[in-house]
C-alpha cells in the first residue's frame, strides 16, 4: 500500500473517529431531530412573499 | 428462458433502481406519517421539507456551521462514509442522484474526454471550499456577536441552497405550490415579474442542472455537487473497492464498461483498484462486462 493512500486512510479514520466520540459526547443527533422535526425556511431563499 | 437471461443480465440495475425508488420513499417518509430520525446521510437531503426524514451530510453541516456549532455529525458521516463506501450513496441513495438517473435514461448521453471530466471534477471541490469558508466566516462573526448574517439574507443558514437543484425542488418549489404562491388565473401572470430575483435564479440553475444532466450523464453530480466534491476526497481510499481483473479484460476493443459508465470514468485506465474519484459504485461497470472483470472487493 502506497504511504499517501494509508497516510489518507489514517488522517480520514482519525478525523472520522475524533468527530464520532464528539457527536456522541454532544449529542448532536438530538440537534437533528429537532432540525427535522420544525419549519426550517432556510432554503426557501427568494420564495416569493418570504420576507 | 430468454425473459430470464435479460433478468439476469441487468439484475445490478433492477436492484439499484429498486434501492432508489425505496430510499426517495423513505427520505420523504413523512408524508405517509414517518417521524423525522436522527439518521444523517451523506446525500443531498433538503432540512426544509415538512416530509424529510433524514438529513443530508451537506445541508446539516452548512446550516450547523452557520449557526456556530461545529458539525461532528456530518463530519463523522463524510468522513468514515466516504472511506467505507465512498460516493456509493451517491449512486444508490440519493434523491437527486436518482432524479439524474431518470434523466440520464432520457438524455443523449454525450461522453467527454478523459482530461476535462478529470479537470472539471475539482470544479465540485473548489465549490465546496468556497462554501464552507462562507459557512465558516458566518460562524466565526455569530461566535464573536458581530453577525453578518443580514448580508447574506434569506441564504445566510445554508448558502450553498442557491445553486442547491434538491433544496430547489423539494424546498423552494415545494412551499411554492403548497401555499398556493403560483399564479391562480392568467390575471395573475403579472405577479411574476415581481418575485425576487433570488428565485429566477435558483430556477435558472435548476433548468441548467437539468439540461446538463440531460446532455452529459450525471454532469452536476460529477463536477457540481459540492458534497460529491469533498466525498471525492476519500472515494479513492475506500475499503469496498470495484476491482477491475486485467487477466480477464478483454481491453480496448470492447471497452463496454467505459460505455456504460455514467461518471464518464476511463475505467480501462486502471489496473485493479478502479480508484477514480468520481466512481459512485453504480456497477454499472460490473453488469456490462461480458468476462466477469470486474468485481467488488473488500
């Protein structure tokens, strides 16, 4: 295996890992049922009558 | 007998197609009463249909990043995703992947040279980049309490929705129709002329995405889709590999596999791993190969 594709490997699993305990830690996937779960108008930008 | 060769020989794409169908159904559960999950996926998913049940890797981390809160779920999902799979779920989960694909069926199909889909590709990472240093200087000025939010107006949470095709469709064009804003009667044409230029554009961009998908297969996914950009990242690293066998390939003169390929991939360029960057495991490869080259591998 040549060293970039393990030197990316590793910095992606090491990246993945770091945020995985992280989200755990935080909670975050509470934020998403709350994000899922309300009106969230951010992509309606230039819907006619928005603002 | 030969109803079920035909079967046979395209049973990759039955169960792809099957696999999209079920998971557009899925995504947008809400409108036969499923309740929003906790489940993020790296697609391109709207936040802002009533009817979405998962959320896509991309317009999480946007709108997350805007608000100063640092992304771990998203980051988690792109990064051991794309190691994993790579951009599988692009070609098999995605609702807008899936809209392509129909349009793919449809359209002329046109291929474009080996240099400039490899050269345009980078045009999706550059997106990307550009995107989450917007998201990131929103951030960083709600974090410190000096907000700009107000420059960016109705696109200051997820920016990256004006050329966004899915969050035009399933966002914008869905509370378009489903509170009546459309003209009612031909009186009411007038009204047109004074919706915001905002929604002349994403409709413009919708259409070019649309006519680009309908003339090069799979051209937005392959060199717009910021979230194919930064998957494309981690694609060639990934565990679940197509392999392409040489002892078995019967090499230029058949060259089916580069025919079949929607991601424009030269795959007899490679030699085993077929590691391009834009492969999204379609397989479509796997099913055109009259040798049985190609394989999956972990």
């Amino acid at each position: 295996m040549g060293n970039r594709k393990m030197a990316i490997r590793a910095i992606l699993l090491i990246v993945g890992f770091i945020s995985l305990l992280l989200m755990i830690k935080y909670e975050q996937w509470m934020l998403v049922i709350d994000i899922l779960s309300r009106f969230i108008s951010t992509e309606n930008g230039g819907l006619p009558g928005l603002i | 007998m030969a109803e079920k060769k035909k079967f046979k020989s395209y049973r990759i794409s039955i169960l792809r197609t099957t696999t999209q169908i079920i998971s557009f159904i899925l995504i947008f559960g809400g409108s036969f009463g499923l309740a929003a999950s906790f489940i993020v996926l790296p697609i391109m998913a709207p936040l802002g249909n009533p009817y979405t049940t998962v959320a896509g890797a991309w317009q999480l981390m946007e709108f997350l990043l805007t608000m100063a809160i640092f992304p771990f779920i998203a980051i988690t999902v792109i990064a051991l995703g794309s190691l994993l799979i790579g951009r599988a779920f692009c070609g098999w989960v995605c609702p807008f992947g899936f809209i392509s694909d129909v349009i793919y069926y449809l359209g002329k199909k046109k291929r474009v040279s080996n240099p400039t889909n490899n050269a345009l590709y980078k045009l999706s990472i550059f997106i990307a980049a550009v995107f989450i240093f917007i998201d990131v200087t929103i951030g960083y000025n709600e974090y410190m309490g000096s907000s700009i939010y107000g420059y960016f107006g109705d696109f200051a949470r997820e920016p990256s929705s004006i050329i966004d095709p899915t969050s035009t469709i399933f966002s914008l064009l869905f509370w378009y129709v489903a509170w009546g804003l459309y003209p009612k009667n031909v009186t009411e044409l007038t009204t047109l002329v004074s919706y915001p230029l905002a929604f002349w554009f994403r409709i413009f961009v919708l259409i070019i995405a649309i006519l680009m998908n309908y003339f090069v297969p799979r051209a937005w996914c392959r060199w717009i889709c910021p979230l194919g950009g930064i998957m494309s990242i981690g694609t060639p690293y990934k565990f679940v590999k197509v392999y392409l066998d040489p002892s078995k390939c019967l090499g230029p003169t058949c060259s089916l596999c580069v025919k079949s390929c929607p991601m424009g991939i030269s795959i007899l360029d490679y030699k085993g791993h077929i590691s391009n960057p834009l492969c999204i495991s379609c397989l479509k490869c796997l099913e055109a190969c009259p040798t049985k080259a190609i394989s999956v591998k972990i």
